[in-house]
C-alpha cells in the first residue's frame, strides 16, 4: 500500500528532475482530475436530488418541495462543475495575473449561479404561496403583486451579488453604498409624486380595498368596475363605458364603497308613495308578494316593506329585496317596479301626485275683479 501510494504522488507531484513536458502533464492530470471529481459529484447530486429528493419530497403534504427540486437541479449541476473549473485552474502553476483574471471570472460566473439558484427557488416559493391563496380574502399578496414582487427580489439579489463580486475583488462598497444612497435621496426628492403614488399602490394591492372586477362607489359618486391596480394609477370602467384614471395616492385618502364587499349580492330600495286612506297592512302584504314575483329577487333574505312616513299627499312606503348580484341590481329594480304599477292598479290602489289647493280670501277676489273691470274700460 505504501509502494502504491508512493509511486500515485511521484505520478502526480512535480519534481525537481521532471522535464517541461512531464512537469506540465503532471500539472494537467491534478487539474483534470479534479475536474473530473466535481464532475462525477455533480452527476450524484443530480441522481440523488432527482431521485432521492422526489421520493423524499413525496412524503410533503403539498408540493413546493417538487417544484423547487426540479427547478435547482439543473442549477446544482452547473455550480459544481465551475466550482470544478475554479479549483482546477487554482492549482496549476500559471502567471499570477493570468490565476487571478482566469480565477476572477470563474468566481463572478460561480456567484451568478447561485444568486439565480436562490433567485428561482424564491419565484417557485411566490408562485406556489398566490396560486393557493388567491381565492382567499385574506391572502396578502394577490395576483397584481406578482410581477412587483419578482422585480423587487431579482433587484435585491442583483445588488447583493454585486456586493459579493466587488468585495471578493477588494473595492470599497462602502463608497458604492453611500454614492447609491446620495442618489436614491436625489431622485426621491426629484420624484416625490410618482414615489407616492408606487408607495400608494403597493398600500393598495397588500391592504386589498378592492380587487380588479369589483365595482367601487368614489366619494365623488362616479361608480364603475376596476379593470387594473397599476403601480401609478388605477384605472376604472364607468357605467357609462368611460375609463377612469385616477392616481392611487388620491384612492389612498379617500373614501370609497365597495360593492363587491363582503359578497356579491346587493340590497335594493324602492320607495313609493299611496293614498291616504290605504289598508297600510295590506299594501306592505302586496309589496312583499310583488318582490317575491319578481325574477331575480331572492327569496332569502326575504323583501321587507315599511311604513315610513306621512307625506304632504301620500303615505310613504318603502320595499327592500336582495339581488345575487350587484350587476343586476338596475334591471331587477325595473322588474319590480313595473310589477308594483300593475298589481296596484288590479287591486285600486291609488298611486297619488303631489297636489296643491290655493284659497282666496273675498278681499282678494274683489280686488281681482275690479282690476280686471279696469282694464276692461
């Protein structure tokens, strides 16, 4: 064993009596076989994440752990063999300038493989996180902030990794650091709108007042349908077919009415008034059936009918039912308004307009008449 491991160092170790060509041959075979080691341990930590990790995986109630697996593998692989490279060309003899910009790029190239390994482990991570969440009303991050989310981490990890490069190659960071903060503060200051306004967007896609297809009530009374949450504005089909861009710092401060909130079904009221003398019971039992008659109103929770108040000329009555959806709120409300006119007129109940009786008193008419007489002579 001793003449074995003897003659296996004199067959790799250069000495001082090799030749140029044997002192390089040696140098190659150390380089080559380390290369081939990373080599054949790539190929195992392949085999045994592709193999072993999906057995392993398999035990996991969810499936996360199979995505990131089959999203790294190929990054492992590749990580090991330039580490390979890397010690390979570290052990050979070569010029010093020559080992470092060789070794140098070697090291940026290593660096960018696992800053993209981490890079696609945490985008596998969100994707899993919002595609079980999304049907949530609690989940923190919706569809909208994906794209937002995957930007803000792929430049985090580009700048760390910009560290790690220029602090392997002794440049002062610190200097990088703080010219980066002068010039964060510059274009802060330069764009402190557009900066409240991404600020305010992202309030709105993680606090979530509405999501993109509800229909929100301003508190300038223009209602519509939200067609998308942007970094900078969001923009709002009117019930007219208009589009309404409103800046989200403005939607941030004031407020609004969700319709969509905390379902989809909406309340309607309508208000009519009868004649005085009116069986009140009887016209709050016919509302109540009329509603019920109606298509598309729902018979839980079941319409309800008030008396209100007492008008100049009518008693006032007011029908409240529900509709499944706030869309169909207008043309249910017709539905039952037209219902309401036919089933009061089947049943003589009066539908009274506002009236006036003017009295005169008998000073008045005969000043009238006489000024009539006048203008008559």
């Amino acid at each position: 064993m001793s003449s074995t491991g003897a003659f296996i160092q004199g067959l790799i170790r250069p000495l001082d009596g090799d030749g140029f060509l044997i002192f390089w041959a040696k140098e190659l075979l150390v380089a080559l076989l380390i290369l081939t080691f990373f080599w054949m341990l790539a190929q195992l930590a392949v085999l045994f994440l592709s193999k072993w990790g999906t057995r392993l995986a398999a035990f996991t109630a969810t499936d996360l752990d199979d995505r990131i697996l089959q999203r790294i593998v190929p990054h492992v692989s590749r990580l090991l063999l330039t580490l390979g490279i890397y010690l390979a060309v570290r052990s050979m003899p070569l010029h010093e300038k020559l080992v470092v910009i060789v070794s140098g790029l070697l090291y940026v190239v290593l660096v960018v493989i696992v800053f993209n390994l981490i890079y696609h482990a945490l985008d596998e991570l969100l994707k899993w996180y919002v595609a079980g969440s999304h049907d949530q009303a609690s989940a923190v991050i919706s569809r909208q902030l994906v794209p937002v989310a995957e930007k803000v981490v792929s430049l985090f990890l580009m700048g760390t990794a910009l560290i790690v490069v220029l602090k392997h190659f002794n440049y002062d960071i610190f200097s990088l650091v703080t010219a980066l903060g002068i010039g964060s503060l510059a274009i802060g200051m330069a764009a402190k709108e557009t900066l409240a306004h991404m600020i305010s967007g992202f309030t709105l896609m993680l606090d979530r007042p509405f999501r993109i297809g509800d229909r929100i009530q301003l508190s300038g009374g223009q209602s519509g349908d939200v067609l998308d949450i942007g970094l900078r504005s969001t923009k709002i089909k009117t019930l007219d077919n208009q589009l309404l861009i409103i800046p989200n710092s403005d939607l941030c401060n004031t407020m609004l009415i969700n319709h969509a909130f905390p379902d989809q079904r909406s309340k309607g009221r309508i208000n009519i008034g009868v004649a005085y003398g009116s069986d009140v019971d009887k016209v709050k039992e016919l509302l109540i059936s009329t509603a019920l008659a109606a298509e598309g109103v729902l018979p839980d929770p079941a319409p309800e009918a008030y008396f209100v108040s007492f008008g100049e000329s009518a008693l006032n009555m007011s029908l409240f039912f529900w509709v499944d959806e706030y869309s169909a709120l207008l043309a249910v409300t017709d539905r039952v308004n037209t219902l309401v006119i036919s089933r009061f007129r089947s049943s003589n109940i009066e539908i009274p307009f506002p009236t006036r009786t003017v009295q005169l008193s008998s000073s008045q008419s005969d000043l009238r008449m006489e000024a009539g007489h006048e203008q008559n002579t």
